[in-house]
C-alpha cells in the first residue's frame, strides 16, 4: 500500500506541474506573449459567444467579480476582451472576444484538443474506457474537496 501512495503522489504531482509547465510553453507564444495562462483560462470562460456579463464569467472560475474586473481592464488594453453595455438592461455589462481573444482562445482549445488526441493515440480502446472513468472519479473527488 506504501508503495501505492507514493508511486500515485507522484504520478499525480508530476502530472500537475508538466501538464501546467507544457500548457504554459504552448499556449504563450510569441504572437500571445503578453498575456498569461490565467489570462488565457479567462479568454476560454469568456468564451466565443456575442457576450457574457462578469458575474457569470466569474462564477465559471471560482473567482471574486472584482479579481475578474482587474483581469478584465488588463485584457480590455491589451486588445484581447470587448467589453458593451447590454442593449436589454444598460446597467448589465458584458465581455466579449475581440479578434485577438478569438485567435487566443482557438489557439488554446487547439492545444487541448491536440493533447487529448496524442494521449487518446498511446492507449488501446479498452485502456480509454478504464482511463476516462479513473481521471472522472479523480475529478469528482476533486470537486468534493473544493466544495467542502
């Protein structure tokens, strides 16, 4: 059982850090030097739709309106986030993606799609069933422990 615990903690620390270190060196590139894997995650809750008010954005993260609102002013000057006024309730404010944040978020649902699509290669369709219900019980368990 030992042996167990110690292989899974550090398969699953390890996992972490390189899936973390390996999004950050494909997702910032040159073209998106500006901006950072935060940024980037808040460009995918944003999403590509004509608009989403803050509040929604920020219970998608797990994060205050008014961190969003920071991260939000700093993507609105680097071009990345639009930000209107709703025409149905003028007090409502919504985020969009410019062109910029459209590319930013294709970009990085590329890089995941391309990693799901490398790790789905390396395993036999049996390994797939097995894998998904792993990583779906590791998540739920992840879940519990955030929502506690």
């Amino acid at each position: 059982m030992k042996d167990t615990y110690k292989t899974l903690n550090e398969l699953l620390v390890n996992m972490f850090n390189e899936v973390l270190t390996i999004e950050e060196k494909a997702l910032i590139t040159k073209e998106f030097s500006n901006i950072s894997i935060t940024d980037m995650h808040i460009i995918e809750a944003i999403g590509l739709g004509s608009g989403r008010n803050m509040s929604s954005v920020a219970k998608d993260l797990d994060i205050t309106v008014g961190t969003l609102t920071i991260a939000i002013n700093n993507l609105v000057k680097k071009g990345y986030v639009n930000r209107n006024r709703s025409t149905k309730d003028r007090r409502v404010v919504l985020i969009s993606l410019s062109d910029t944040g459209k590319k930013a978020y294709d970009h990085h649902e590329d890089f995941h799609k391309n990693m799901i699509e490398e790790i789905i290669a390396m395993l036999k369709d049996e390994e797939i069933e097995v894998f998904t219900t792993a990583v779906s019980n590791i998540n739920k368990y992840f879940k519990k422990i955030k929502n506690e």
